[in-house]
C-alpha cells in the first residue's frame, strides 16, 4: 500500500532533494531553455542541505518534503510574509494582509507521470 507522508526537511534530505531539483531544471528547460536551466549537480545536495539547516528554525519559512513509502518524492519551500507598514500607499491590496509567498515546488519525475495520468 502506498503511503503518502508530509513532513519537514531533516538533515540528510539535500540529496533527494537536490534530484528534484535538477529534475525541476530539465523540465522547464526542455520547454524554454533561453530562462531555465539544469542546476550543476556539483555540492548542490550539500547547498540544500546548508539551507534546510539555516531555516529549519525559522517560524516565517517552511520547508516540506514529501514522503511515498519512505523515499523523498517531493518538496516545497514557502515563505510567510506579514503587512507592510506603508501598504495603504501600495498599489497591491494584499500587502495588507499576511501572505504566504512559494518560494520553490518540486515533484520527482515519476510522481508528476504518475499524477497527470489520474482522470
């Protein structure tokens, strides 16, 4: 039975996520190559690491991964911002209220197959 877990990021998860990552880059290079690119492999999983690691502790980021039966198939990075001082002189209305901005989102190649085939 497949199980799908959510959980934050724990050390030891730069690796996979360092493949979606790469992953995420072949795809949206493949569709417009002069804006997107694959990320150099070489101490990106060590990087992502570094960053989990930074902002683990951080109640304004969020950091998640998804689990299926235990491997990494998944991960989004978001960022909570709150009101800006000056927001009634913003043009944007949203800026007076609390957002989440998504900073990143990946899936592994075979689970993106795997859910686009669902009717």
């Amino acid at each position: 039975m497949t199980e799908l877990k959510i959980r934050e990021t724990l050390p030891g998860d730069g690796a996979a996520c360092a493949s979606m990552w790469r992953g995420s880059g072949e795809f949206f290079a493949s569709i417009n190559p002069d804006t997107f690119q694959v990320p150099a492999a070489e101490g990106l999983a060590e990087w992502l690491e570094e960053i989990n690691a930074l902002f683990r502790a951080d109640p304004a980021v969020l950091h998640l991964v998804a689990e299926v039966d235990g491997a990494v198939v998944g991960h989004i990075s978001a960022t909570l911002h709150e009101p800006i001082d000056t927001a009634a002189r913003q043009l944007q209305t949203d800026l007076s209220r609390r957002r989440l901005h998504v900073d990143s989102l990946g899936v592994s190649a075979a689970h993106r197959t795997a859910a686009s085939a669902r009717p």
